[in-house]
C-alpha cells in the first residue's frame, strides 16, 4: 500500500495527492514488488533500499547508496492483542533522497496517524531532516507508553502470583520480560543511530531542529533507563516468585499430608475392630459402634489439634 502526502507551500497543511511530486512524503506499508519499482522508478532510489527494511530482524542503522540515504529504526508494536505482554520491535525505513522521503514498514502503526492527520506541530514534507528527527521522538515516547502499559502489567501478575500455585503466571512474566530484552537492544540502536545524526554529516542540520533533537535524544535515554530498570526488577521479582510458588505448593503438600493423617485415624480403628478376632462382650454391647465413632473421633481431634501446633494447618 502507498500513500502520499505533500504540505502546501502556502498554507502549510498537509495534503494527500494521487502521484508522487517532488517535496513529498511517499509512505509505504508492506509494500510488493510492483510498488517499489514504481516508487524507485518515480524517485530514482535504488531497490535494494526498500528490499532492506522488509527484513523483520533489521536494526537501527544508516545506510547510503547513491544520493539516498536509508536510516532504518526499530519501533514497538504488539504481535497479538488477544494476549497480554506480546510486544516487539519492528523495523521502520526512512529513505531520504533530493526531493523525496519515504517511508517503509511491514505493518500499519498509530505512529502515522498524528503525521497523517497533520497534528504535529512544525511537520513539513519538504524538511526531511525535521521529520526524521520527529519521527525519532514518538518513536521514543511510543517505547515510554510501552513500558508504562508493561508496568502496569508487572504490578497486577505480582498480585497474582502472591496466591499462585502454577506456572501459568510466572509464564506471564517471563512474557514481560522477553519483551523488555527486545526493547532494551532496539532502543540502544536507536540511540546510536541519532548520535550519528546529531554530527550533521549524514543529514543537512539545522539550528532550528536543536532542541528537538535533544528532545529526541532525552526522550530516547528514559525509555532505555526506564527499560533497563524494569528488566532488573524483573529479574528479581521472577526468581522471588519462584519461590513463592514453589513455597505455596510445599504448603498445600503439607496440608493435604495432614488431612491425610487425620482421616486415616478413623479408618485404621475400624480396620482394626472389623478384623475376624473375638471381641468378647465389646462385639454384642448395643453402643459399640457409637463408642467406636467417639473414639476414632476423639483420636482425630488429637491428632488434629497436635499437628496444628505443629504448624501443619
């Protein structure tokens, strides 16, 4: 799929047009074969730029070839929204080249909507340096919102596995932490690419976009230390909890061994008086089987009470 949008000169919103003009922002998603020879050919940027990015393993780099040059960053996204803590990284491809931008990734992401919708501030097709350097910062704010949402989801598994006796849950976290070793990589090449950015030797700089390169570079540091926070807490709240379940279900054990103890008290008094032995006047006296119950019944009692004191209730 292609879109493309160009800002007017004059009023400076943004305009989706049908052909590809100079000045303009040509945005692909999974884009087939025909589209990028078309594009290549509309643009003079070679193919093997596009056929670059739809590798879903790529990582944050700079590439030229030509008189274009490929910055390629990893972005965050959900695999599957039916199952909690599934997210990973994506590849995003930024080509600039003379007159054009365009931009290439596998899946569709909310990381557009604000740019196609002309929401963000100061956004111009023609300054491709600019929107590079925009497209970095909600990359880095989409990583913090991620995060939020994963320590959201850490504090509720917590609650969960405090009572757990299964590995369902520890399962959950391992999930959270996966993800957080797919951010922590991603975001560290991110940041190496806008270090690189930062020299103006790859893209032309400019003084207005100083402040929000720093942004950029702020914002791209917090999800790193915030990631790497969330994994150490990880790390030690799965090896605690670990624990904990393994200590809950030592506890059941222990509880359904005493049960067992108990119960087998009755049973074994009965075992005992329905043997084929003589029982003399016991064996005809019209409350035995009354008194039998109250004893089996005051020998469990006994034993119940004594294994309670020693904490196997």
């Amino acid at each position: 799929m292609i879109k493309i949008y160009k800002t007017d000169e004059n009023t400076g919103i943004l305009n989706s047009i049908s052909q590809v003009q100079e000045q303009s922002w040509i945005h692909m998603v999974r884009p087939t074969k025909e589209e990028i020879d078309l594009v290549s050919e509309k643009t003079g940027i070679a193919k093997s730029l596009f056929v670059k990015v739809l590798d879903e393993e790529e990582i944050s780099r700079i590439e030229s070839e030509g008189k274009a040059t490929l910055i390629v960053a990893d972005i965050p996204y959900m695999v599957d929204y039916s199952v909690k803590n599934k997210y990973r990284t994506l590849p995003l491809g930024i080509i600039c080249s003379g007159n054009f931008i365009v931009t290439i990734i596998l899946k569709e992401n909310k990381l557009f909507d604000d740019f196609e919708k002309g929401l963000v501030k100061n956004f111009d097709t023609s300054k491709k340096t600019r929107f590079t350097i925009q497209l970095f910062l909600r990359i880095s704010q989409g990583y913090l919102r991620a995060l939020n949402k994963m320590n959201q989801d850490i504090q509720r598994e917590e609650r969960i596995l405090a009572k757990a006796t299964k590995n369902q849950e520890l399962l959950e976290m391992l999930n959270i932490e996966k993800s957080l070793v797919y951010f922590m990589g991603a975001l560290k090449y991110n940041k190496t690419t806008l270090d690189k950015l930062s020299k103006g030797t790859i893209l032309p700089f400019f003084d207005e976009d100083a402040d929000l390169l720093e942004d950029a570079m702020i914002e791209c540091g917090q999800a790193i230390e915030m990631a790497t926070i969330y994994k150490e807490i990880m790390a030690s709240t799965t090896e605690t909890y670990a624990s904990v379940i393994s200590n809950n279900l030592n506890g059941i054990m222990k509880f359904l061994s005493a049960i067992t103890i108990v119960f087998s008290i009755p049973t074994m008094i009965a075992s005992f008086m329905g043997m084929n032995v003589p029982l003399g006047k016991f064996a005809t006296h019209p409350a035995s089987f009354l008194i039998l119950v109250i004893i089996s019944l005051v020998v469990a009692f006994i034993i119940a009470y004594w294994l309670k004191k020693k904490d196997m209730f």
